[in-house]
C-alpha cells in the first residue's frame, strides 16, 4: 500500500464515528480492594514556569490492560511483548445485560455465546471479544460499582471459563475484555480467579473496566488499544476507541 493510499485509509477512518471506551480515572475513581487509592500530586506550577504532576498508582487501574505475565510465570509475556498489530482487531460486542441486569453474579456462558451468535453471526477470527454488563455505569459511584451486600462481599457480572474456551479455543479470538474489576464474578473469587487465569496462562491478554460499549454496535467496529511502553510492565492503564462501521 503507498504512501497516498494509507493517507486517504486515514481519511477515510476519520470520517467515521469515534467512541472512547475508556473511564477517566482520579484518586475517587473504584479500583480493586487490594491497592491503594491513586494520588495526583502537583508538584510543578505555571508560576515555576511550567505545569507538572505526579502520578502514582498499580499498573491495574482505571481501564487497564493484563498481559499474561500478570497471572502466568511460566510465560513471561509482558505488555510490551503484545504484538502491536494485535491491538487493533475487529471489535465483537456481546450484550448480557438482560441477564446481569437481574443478577449481578451472572457468568457469560456459552449458551449465551450461541445465542448471540444466532442473530449476529459466528464470532470472527482474530477478534477481540467484549462482554457488555452495563457496568460501566456505575463508574462515578463506588458503592454502586462494588455492589455489596451486608457482609462486605463484592457482587458483579463476568465471564465463566466455559465461556472463554469457547471464543479462544473454537472462535480464535485473540483477546477479551469488560467492564468490571475482573475476568470473574466477584463470588466466584472465594475460589481464586479461574477465569482470568485461563485468558491469560494461554497466552491472550484483557482489557478491563472498560466503557461505553452500550454506544458501539455487537460486530462491525475496530477497536484501537494504546498503551505506555513502561519496562517489564504487568499492567498499565490505557486508552482504549473504537472505530464505528
């Protein structure tokens, strides 16, 4: 493809309609129980003669990436290891929200994969695959995001393994995402992280707490993923569109 070619793909790209699917993340913003809030300091003014703050927070908050090495040793595949044309992938949007919007402990299953599958045809090959909960829009409000109940226990949507298998092993999607805290359901984490576990110890890589995917259409979208290059990192924050039909 030339030069000319290229350029006029790019105008092409842009005139279409552009969705962030990322959450503006602060020291307020809900992160997982086991880390610190962030903190934003200021440490330089326009007064010192220019504007600066410092930025500290884990690698896995606000909307974020986990390479496998996140979770897996044994493959040590870290974010800047993911191949760059690997973040851009054809976008498939699975909406269970008819189910978690009646129970929030719900898991995607691969029935609900085959449904879906009915009215939208099989899942492409080389997808990134994200599953719409409408969690996202609980993002300004913590208790709202953790959802718990009397005894302190979190209560939100996810994917089962079952689910998983099915878009890697017989879809060969290439990544997944959502817009919780994690992979599971948060009950199912009395037993560790299953589901996150699989994704990540076979090579493939999430995003998650992900948004808006209530604005971008179940197929047909282009996701682009961007991401620092910060040394050995085994998560970081990112900026996360998607590119409508």
């Amino acid at each position: 493809m030339s030069d000319n070619k290229i350029l006029e793909l790019l105008k092409e790209l842009k005139s279409h309609k552009w969705v962030d699917l990322t959450h503006e993340f602060g020291p307020d913003s809900p992160h997982f129980p086991l880390f610190k809030p962030a903190e934003f300091k200021t440490i330089f003014t326009h007064e010192d003669g220019f504007f600066v703050k410092e930025y500290t927070f884990t690698g896995q908050y606000g909307t974020h990436i986990d390479p496998p090495v996140h979770f897996e040793k044994e493959k040590p595949i870290y974010i800047n290891d993911i191949d760059l044309k690997n973040l851009v992938l054809p976008l498939v949007v699975i909406d269970n929200t008819a189910k978690t919007d009646i129970d929030p402990d719900y898991s995607l299953t691969v029935e609900d994969i085959k449904n879906w599958e009915k009215n939208n045809g099989p899942i492409p090959k080389e997808s990134f695959v994200a599953l719409r909960t409408n969690w996202s829009q609980r993002w300004f409000d913590v208790k709202l995001f953790e959802n718990k109940d009397e005894n302190g226990q979190n209560h939100y949507p996810g994917w089962s393994v079952e689910a998983l298998k099915y878009i890697y092993e017989v879809r060969g999607a290439i990544a997944n995402g959502h817009e919780t805290f994690d992979t599971d359901t948060a009950v199912e984490q009395k037993n560790g992280f299953p589901a996150e576990y699989y994704v990540l110890s076979t090579g493939h890589y999430q995003i998650e707490l992900l948004a808006n995917l209530d604005k971008v259409p179940e197929t047909g979208a282009v996701i682009f993923i961007s991401v620092p290059k910060a040394q050995e990192a085994p998560g970081f924050p990112v900026r996360v569109f998607a590119v409508l039909p």
